[in-house]
C-alpha cells in the first residue's frame, strides 16, 4: 500500500492518495478543487485513479471530487446516511455509489471497511483501511472531521452555519456515541484526519499531521470524559464562530459543485479602470502584508493578507456576487490569493493592479491612505473608542476593561451605530485580524482609525489590566 498526504495551507485542510501497488489503482480520499495535483501524484507512482471519495460534505472548501472523477473515470464514493436533507444530490446523475455502514470497497489490495461516525455532520463516515497485501488487520483510518489530533469535529455547524436549528444539542450526543463506538479498535491504529491547526472545523487542533487511536485515548480531551451530558457541555463550549461562507459550501458540495474555471491571463488595469471597476461594487482585496498596506494604500482596499486565514477571511468578508481585482507587488502573490478563492468558490477574480496603481494615485490623486500603529500605552492613554474583534471565547478569556466587542466576521453589519469620525483603536490577539478590521472600516468611510501593535498580547506585556468575561456579569 502506498500513501500520499496532501496539505493546503490555506485551508489548513488534509486529502490523501492511496494506491495499491500490485494492481497500479488508486483512490483519492476528500480532494480539494486542485484536482491536478492529485493526477500528477497518480501518473509520479504510476498509478491509475480508479475511486475518489469523501467522508463528508464538506463546509470549509468547494469539494473536488466531482470533477476529479470526471476528469479520471474514478468511480463516486459518496456517503448514504445523511437522511434525505444531507444526501448528496448528484448521485444518480454521476453515477456515483452510495456508502453505508459496513460495506467493504476493495481498490486492488487495499480495503476500505466503512464506518458511519455522525457528529460533526450527520452523513459523516471514515474509513478503515487494511493492506491486504500484509495483513487483514486494519493499519490506519481515515478520520475526515470526526476526530483530529488532539481534538474532534465541531457538532454545532449544522445550527451555525447552515442554519438547521435545533440540530447542535442531538449532534454533540451523536458525536459522544460515535467517539464510543471506536473502543473495538486497537491502539496501534494510525489516525490520518482531514484537518491541521487554523482550521474552522474544530477548536483546538493539533500539528501533527496524523496520530494513532492509542495516543488520542490517553492525550485527546474528547476521550477523557465519560459522561454524556459532560461530553455535550464541552464540546459546545467556545466553538469559534463558523465563517460566513460555509453555509454556501454546504449547499454547493451537497448539491453537486461546477468545475474549476480554466485559469486565464488576469488583465492588469490603469488607475480609470481601477476606479470603473470600484464605482461597480468590485471587491478591491489588497494581499499584501498587513505591515505594507498600513505603510500606505488607496483608499477603499480590502487588506486580506495571504496566510493560514486568508480564505476564512475572503469568504467571509467578500460576497460571491461580487467581482474581485487583486492587488498585490508580485504575481506569486496574486496567484495564490486567486488559487486560495477558487478553493472556496470565489471564481469572479477579473483584474489585478500593482504598485503602479498606488505611484498613479499619488500622481492625480495626493497621499495614499495609511493605517496608524499605536503600542498598547498610547491606546491606555488615549480617547479612543477601542474595537475588539476577536471571537467571542477569546474575549471571555480576557478583554480590556473599556473595549466593545464587535467579531470580524459580522463588523460590516454592527457599526452602522458608529460615526465616521470617531477615533477608534482596533485590536485581536495579535494584530492581523484587527489588521484587516482597519481596512474594512476605512473602506465604509471611517476617518479616524488606528491598529494596536501586538494586539492583547502586547497589552498584557505592558502590564495593563484585563478583564474577563465573568468580571462582567
């Protein structure tokens, strides 16, 4: 059995090839929309990609295992037990089969003993795998969003994100039961999840790219408790709040995602153009460092800076009706800002601009925008009105004293209160969120706004008081 694991950094987010060397087959386990990638590994080890399959349907990102399958002939795995509101809706036109507990799928000599494990989601299964070549014994499973290391899957999306109420409470004791049911598998069983750290689909995960049943029983808070109504209480708790977007990724996954558009030259545009496009709602997304675009901008720029959050930012912040012109000094830069959208769906990416942009703007336009950077004194001493824009489990933990707080994600629907003179000091944990706050309120017109340098970290580091959620009561 040979095993290959693909890691996307921009959606913290893990699929896997598994081929049989005897018989040159292969099958692609929860592929991203970068369904080439998966091809050329195949053609690398001289495999043929005879089955694709999913153990979910996915929130976080576009599914590619539609259109791995029609690019490669591999057959459709997809699950069977999400009852008719969460079964996939391009069964029968693709010819897909349908996966139950208990069925067994033989790719040459490797073998897939499906699990269903509803939790997280209701139609969630895994897969245990058997190197039939050396043993019947089960070597490894493919975990999905059930359970990752050192933590499991999030069983509140449902309600969350997709707006299926009533569902968190019934999940979280589904997911208690289906943790359980692991107790007739051996310690040695490899663990290979569907998530790394940064990922919105659980609360604490871990780096390490896989795991084994054993280490997870003795280090895995999920497997300490005992008792149900304990179990449910914790896995509810401090929940991150689910990005905007995955509430259209369900609906796309389930009822059958559009292929991948085929990439094109982007236009590079002059300022008049730039401005055209702006006046027509584009989305202007700026993927530089935060640290440049604070240095200076043209004003009524998205800052969403690439890293491990750009695409929970992008599909939260940006709408899917909207066009999008990159802006950026390199075209590394603006090809992955454009390759992390089109994981998620956001395709409408039609121009891009670089720093002749902002010289142009200087030229006919005066100083370009800046952001001001103030250390966690200067805000303790000003007037400012002071923005938290962490999660909500993170202002619980401590917050300052006088901040409000306004979550990233739902900022642009909360400061229709705010004057757009009012001086406002914004901050995170760190900075990078309060970072792409500051564009955001620049760009709805706020005149007067600052980035506290460091974030929360910095102010603890200067000995300021904190405050925490049940000082608040």
């Amino acid at each position: 059995m040979l095993l290959e694991r693909f890691y996307n950094d921009l959606l913290a987010q893990a699929s896997y090839l598994v081929g049989c060397q005897e018989t040159k087959t292969a099958v692609v386990v929860d592929p991203n929309r970068d369904v080439d990638r998966y091809i050329e590994a195949a053609l690398h080890h001289k495999l043929t990609i005879s089955h694709v399959a999913e153990t979910h349907i996915h929130a976080d990102f576009v599914s590619g295992a539609r259109e791995l399958s029609h690019k490669t002939g591999a057959k459709l795995l997809l699950s069977g037990e999400g009852g008719r509101d969460w079964s996939y809706g391009y069964v029968q036109s693709d010819g897909a089969t349908v996966m139950h507990d208990g069925d067994v799928i033989d790719v040459g000599q490797v073998r897939f003993d499906v699990r269903h494990t509803p939790g997280h989601t209701p139609e969630h299964v895994s897969f245990l795998v058997k190197d039939l070549a050396t043993s019947d014994l089960a070597v490894g499973m493919f975990t999905g969003d059930f359970v990752f290391v050192g933590d499991v899957g999030r069983p509140d999306l449902l309600e969350r994100a997709a707006n299926v109420r009533g569902t968190m409470d019934a999940m979280a004791r589904q997911l208690f039961r289906s943790i359980r049911a692991l107790k007739d598998l051996p310690d040695y069983l490899q663990l290979w999840p569907g998530h790394g750290p940064g990922s919105a689909c659980g609360k604490s995960l871990g780096a390490m790219p896989a795991s084994t049943l054993g280490y997870e029983r003795l280090a895995n808070w999920a497997f300490q408790i005992d008792d149900e109504e304990d179990f449910v209480r914790e896995v509810l708790a401090d929940q991150p709040e689910p990005p905007k977007y995955f509430a259209t990724m369900k609906i796309v996954n389930r009822d059958g995602p559009a292929p991948a558009p085929a990439p094109t030259e982007l236009p590079e545009l002059d300022l008049p153009a730039f401005e055209r496009l702006m006046r027509a709602g584009a989305a202007m997304v700026d993927v530089r460092s935060t640290a440049d675009f604070a240095a200076g901008h043209i004003p009524g720029t998205l800052n969403l800076p690439i890293g491990s959050s750009f695409a929970t930012w992008a599909g939260s912040l940006i709408r899917y009706d909207q066009d999008i012109v990159l802006l950026a000094d390199d075209s590394k830069r603006v090809a992955k800002a454009r390759h992390g959208l089109a994981l998620i769906g956001l395709d409408r990416v039609v121009a891009t601009g670089g720093s002749w942009l902002r010289e142009d703007w200087i030229i006919t336009k005066g100083p370009l925008q800046k952001v001001k950077l103030l250390n966690a004194k200067d805000v303790d001493a000003s007037n400012r009105r002071v923005i938290d824009v962490r999660g909500a489990s993170e202002w619980n933990e401590g917050h300052i004293g006088r901040a409000e707080h306004r979550f990233l994600g739902d900022l642009s629907a909360s400061i229709d209160d705010l004057p757009r003179d009012t001086p406002i000091a914004l901050h995170c944990q760190g900075g990078t969120r309060s970072a792409i706050a500051a564009s955001l309120l620049q760009a709805k017109g706020f005149t007067d706004i600052a980035n506290l340098a460091g974030g929360i970290q910095a102010w603890k580091a200067a000995g300021l008081p904190i405050r925490t959620g049940s000082d608040d009561a």
